[in-house]
C-alpha cells in the first residue's frame, strides 16, 4: 500500500512571477502510473499562482506538455483568472482549464485557501463526451 502523508513531498515555492509563496504537496509525483498529475496548493492571504498556461511546442508555455488542469477549492477562497475572466471560487467549487489557455489563481481574501490541482493530458479522459 503506497500512503504519502501531508508534508513528504512539501515546497514553498514562487510561481509564474505571482506574489508570494504557494506552499505545494506534490502527491506521488515520481511513482504514479495515472496520467493525472495531482498537487495540494495552500495560499496564505494575497499569495497567487502567476498567470501561465500549458501548450507542447509554445515557447511561452510554462511545460513543454501539453496539458488540461482542474482546480477545486477545498477550502477558503481563491480568484481565478481563465482567459479574459475572472471568477470567485470558494469550497467545493472548481474550474476547468484546457490546454493552451492562460490562467492563475490568487487568494484576495483574510483567510488561508486550499486547492487540490489535477493536471494531465488533454486526451486523458476515456469518458469525455460520452
């Protein structure tokens, strides 16, 4: 049974030219066979995920993948930027990014937020459209 317990795979890091530190707990991110790649974000108060997207081939991309991601708040509130909107997330809600699009999260509230991130390739879904 592999368990990863909050904290073993733990970074404080600056992303995408965005204000602060995202704290970032990386779950099986060097034994997992599932296409989706998934992470736990904690945003302090004014901490943000700088604007970014994911597109193969693009030199302004921030991967050299292609990939899909799907936010869900967990906890908290966060402001999202997808394209040209902006939108309030807050537990329990979740956007849908496609490849190539740009966007980023910021925590403009008091309070702490959390957000469980899902990223994969775009053709990852075997149920998509069925």
């Amino acid at each position: 049974m592999q368990i990863q317990r909050r904290g073993q795979d733990h970074h404080d890091w600056s992303l995408y030219k965005g204000e602060g530190q995202v704290g970032v707990e990386w779950y099986f991110r060097h034994t997992t066979d599932l296409p989706t790649s998934v992470m736990l974000y904690h945003l302090e108060p004014g901490a943000e995920e700088g604007e970014h997207f994911h597109l193969e081939g693009d030199p302004g991309s921030c991967s050299v993948v292609s990939e899909d991601e799907l936010y869900l708040v967990v906890s908290g509130e966060v402001v999202v930027t997808v394209g040209d909107e902006r939108a309030v997330l807050r537990s329990g809600d979740a956007v849908y990014v496609p490849e190539g699009v740009p966007h980023g999260a910021k925590n403009e509230s008091d309070l702490p937020a959390e957000l469980v991130l899902l990223f994969g390739p775009p053709d990852g879904n075997p149920l998509r459209g069925k």
